[in-house]
C-alpha cells in the first residue's frame, strides 16, 4: 500500500508514525540504488559482453576474411598457376608444331631435291640414250651411205670395167676384122698376082 505522509489519518488509521515510511523509503531507494547498481552492472556486463562477442565476431570475421582472402589468393595463384601452366603448355605445343613443320618442310624439301636429283638422272639417261641412239643412227646411216658409196662405186667400177671390157672387146673384134680382112685382102692379091703369072708361064712350057 502505498504511504501519504502528509495526511495524519491515513497515519492514524494505519498506525505508522512515519519512521516506518522512512524506513520503507530508504529500503526503496538502497532497492532501487542497488537495482540500478544491478541493472548497471548487468548493462556494464552486456556492453562487454557485447563487446567481447562484438570483437569475437569481429575477429572472427576477420579470420574469415582472411580466409577468405587467403582462399582468394590461393585461387588467385592456381588460376595465375594454370594460366602460366596452360600458357607453356601452348607454348610448347606451338614449339613442337612448329619444329613439325620445320621437319616437314626439311623432309619435303629433301623429297623435293631427291625427286629432283632422280629427274635429272631419269633426264640425263634419257639425253645418253637419245644420243646414244643418235649416235647409233647417225653410225647406221654412215655405214649405210658408206655401203651405198661402195656398191655404187662399185656398180661404177663393174660398169667402168664391163664399158672397158666392152670397148676392149669391139676394139679387138675391131682389130680381128681388120687383120682378117688385110688378110683376106692380102690373099686375093696373091691369088691374083699368081693368076697374073700363071698364063705366061703356060705360054713359056
């Protein structure tokens, strides 16, 4: 109930005469003193509980943030470490294809000089023996104009011989008939001159 200490009835009626309301009042105010001493206290003890979870979660925000960080530059370093991995992994490759092509272009060049050199024989073999089958001819035909010059010669030397022989012949024939007839001239004129001197000598027997 609460206490009037300025009406006496309410003092009579209740037979306080005020020491106990100030007994009362001052046990209020060391309650209320000591309940805010209490509530402060607990507040103080909230704030650094605050506090302490305030710099907990801090920390540990930090520690995740550093984490994370630190997860971050990991990957960051994988992804930097694959780039470089991938980046000499292609640079290798593009090395090999291009030592590849390099011993290819080599080889085709060496196929290339090879079919090349082989052209060239197959060339010259076939230059020898078109030469050679010149030669071959031209010698065909040399001995062939050479037979012809002979058996013409020689065909001008038997008619040479047999026109020779011939004239040979009729100069002969020539020569016979004449000696025949300087003969058969020769014997008519001694059959004559003996026909000349046969009638004389009848006349002289």
């Amino acid at each position: 109930m609460p206490t009037d200490t300025k009406n006496p009835l309410t003092m009579l009626f209740t037979g306080d005469t005020g020491a106990t309301s100030t007994k009362k009042k001052t046990a209020k105010k060391s309650s209320a003193r000591r309940s805010s001493t209490s509530t402060a206290k607990k507040a103080g003890a909230k704030k650094t509980a605050a506090k302490k979870t305030a710099a907990k979660s801090a920390s540990r925000s930090a520690t995740k943030s550093s984490a994370k960080s630190g997860a971050k530059k990991a990957t960051a370093r994988k992804a930097v470490a694959k780039k470089t991995t991938a980046k000499k992994t292609t640079a290798k490759k593009t090395a090999a294809k291009k030592t590849t092509a390099r011993s290819s272009a080599k080889s085709a060049a060496k196929k290339t000089t090879a079919r090349k050199a082989v052209a060239k024989k197959t060339v010259a073999r076939k230059t020898s023996a078109k030469s050679a089958a010149k030669k071959s001819s031209a010698r065909s035909t040399a001995r062939k104009s050479a037979a012809r010059s002979s058996s013409r010669t020689a065909v001008k030397s038997a008619s040479k011989a047999r026109s020779a022989a011939k004239s040979t012949t009729k100069r002969a024939a020539a020569a016979s008939s004449r000696t025949s007839a300087t003969k058969k001239s020769a014997k008519v004129a001694k059959r004559t001159s003996s026909a000349r001197k046969s009638p004389s000598k009848s006349r002289k027997r």
